[in-house]
C-alpha cells in the first residue's frame, strides 16, 4: 500500500492522444509520461486509469462530433485506445465521454481525495475533476503531470480549475511526491 493519500486518477494517457499524428495529440504527452509513471509508484494499489473509447452508436451531440472525427469510432479494443503504460494491477475504467467522474469511478475511490493526471488538460481532465469538485470530492491536479492541446489550452484549463479552490488544488509532481 501506497504512503500517498487517497487515490490516483490517470486520465485518458492513450494512443491517440500521444500519436503525433494523430489530430487529437496532447503535444507535450511524452514529457508527462515520467511524472505519471513517478506518481503511479507512489500511489501503489490506489491508482485507476481512464480510457475515452467510442461508443457503439453514437446518439445525440455525439453523432456531430463522430462525423467531424470519424477515425475514432473504431471499437475499444482498436490499438488508438489502448493505454501507452502497463496498468499493471490497477482498475482500468472506459467511458464514452470526456468526464470519466460518475458512478463508476466514484464507487471505486469513494470520496478520494482524488489527485489527478492526464490528457487532454483542457478535455478530458477538466470535465472529470470539476464534475467530482462538485461532488464534494477533495481533488488536486498534477499541473507538470497533465498535457493539454496546446501549451496555451493547458494553462487556460489550469487557471479555470484553480477558480475552483479549495476544491481543486493545483499541485506539481514534486509537491505530491514530497508529501
């Protein structure tokens, strides 16, 4: 067991995000893949990761959104979604939305605190920290260990979850790690 309290969310550190040919690459995924590998040490058996995948048949708002990215309805298992690091032992959860905070993932941390790192900052991270900060949910960012779109999006989404204090806490690598 881990000496880092709570729990470890790893969002979304996939394939197409970290594909530099892919059109939804975080430019900066392969800086924060250390960082992440050093807080999934730290957190132990207390670490979930997160995969977006398509859905079978995309309904409302997402039948727009698949039509502008048709390359990705492809089936979970396609080698896009699959993660870039070993789970390991760890609790893999999919979900077909940006947000990965629902009743899945909050009945395996109960109510955390969660720390958080992943991609896209401005995607996928931020729709699943503010929804779980909403929730009563104690949840810190791992700034240098999360990779936005771009350089500006990524402290866009950070500035927008630091409004959220003291429910989100902006934090670096070395501030978790250090305890």
């Amino acid at each position: 067991m881990s000496d880092a309290p709570g729990w470890l969310v790893v969002v979304d550190l996939q394939h197409v995000f970290g594909d530099p040919d892919s059109p939804w690459t975080a430019p900066r995924f392969e800086e924060v893949r250390p960082r992440v590998r050093e807080l999934v040490t730290a957190f132990g058996e207390r670490v979930v990761f997160t995969r977006f995948v398509a859905p079978a048949e995309p309904a409302g708002a997402w039948v727009d959104y698949y039509a502008q990215y048709p390359f990705a309805l492809q089936p979970p298992d396609a080698p896009l979604y699959r993660l870039v690091e070993d789970p390991g032992g760890a609790r893999v959860l999919d979900a077909p939305t940006f947000g990965k905070w629902g009743p899945e993932l909050a009945g395996v941390v109960g109510g955390g605190p969660l720390t958080v790192a992943g991609v896209a900052t401005d995607c996928c991270v931020v729709s699943t920290v503010l929804p779980a900060a909403d929730a009563g949910v104690p949840v810190r960012v791992v700034t240098d260990a999360c990779a936005g779109s771009s350089d500006d999006e990524h402290r866009r989404a950070l500035h927008l979850m630091g409004l959220y204090a003291p429910l989100v806490e902006l934090t670096t690598t070395a501030e978790v790690l250090a305890g």
